[in-house]
C-alpha cells in the first residue's frame, strides 16, 4: 500500500512539474485532480504498459528504444481521455540562447505536443525515482 501511493504521489509531482515547464499540458482544478491524475497514470503504466511494450518490442529493437517515447505519448493520450481535466494542446517553443548554442522558435503540433509532454513527464518522473533510491 505504501509502495502504490508513493507511486501515485511521484506520478501527481510528475504531472505537476511537467505542466510548469512544458505550456502544451494543462491541467485545471486543484491537487485533486494531479493525484487523481497520478492514480489513473500509475494504473495505465502498470496495466497498459506492458502490453504495449510487448507488442512494440520489434520496433524498440530495430530504433533502439525511440519508440517507447510513442508509447508514453499513447499513455498519455489515454490519461487526457480519462481525466478530462488534463488536456495537451499544441503550443511553440520560444527558443533559447546560451554561449553561442542557439535553439530556434519551434511550433509543435498536436501529436508533437503529446511526445514532448511525455518525454518530459517520464524524464521528471524517473529524476524523482532516482533521487528517492
């Protein structure tokens, strides 16, 4: 029981932190809904993520593990229709500058917007994991 509501609270911090830097998640109501967003992203990931990495192991092997961003964005895909109360939408990265490395202005679509949500959420949350063993 400890172990699923670490889980779920390590998911809702995930969640929370993901919204505050990427603009294209948007999550309205309160602490209630990054826990319940945390509980339904903790049971997806148990549940729905095996089957999908079973299922997607020939691709992962042949891109040696790109694809599993895309079954993250599918996971959070499924997140955004349970939980109507997070949504992604498509937003544009402003760029950045720092000591002569310079990243242009980017506008991420839709499907764009879902994989950087999910690259983020899942760096956030594994930072959170590493840090806590």
């Amino acid at each position: 029981m400890k172990s699923v509501l670490r889980n779920v609270v390590i998911q809702g911090g995930g969640l929370f932190a993901t919204s505050i830097l990427v603009p294209g998640l948007k999550i309205s109501g309160g602490i209630e809904t990054y826990l319940f967003g945390g509980l339904i992203l903790s049971v997806i990931s148990f549940f729905v993520k095996p089957i999908l990495s079973l299922l997607t192991l020939p691709f992962n092997l042949a891109t040696l593990g790109m694809f599993s961003f895309l079954t993250n964005a599918l996971l959070l895909y499924l997140l955004t229709i349970i939980v109507t109360q997070i949504t992604v939408v498509p937003f544009v990265f402003q760029g950045f500058s720092f000591a002569g490395f310079i990243i242009p202005e980017i506008a991420f679509n839709l499907f764009f917007s879902y994989v950087v949500c999910a690259f983020v959420l899942s760096f956030i949350t594994s930072a959170i994991w590493w840090i806590i063993k």
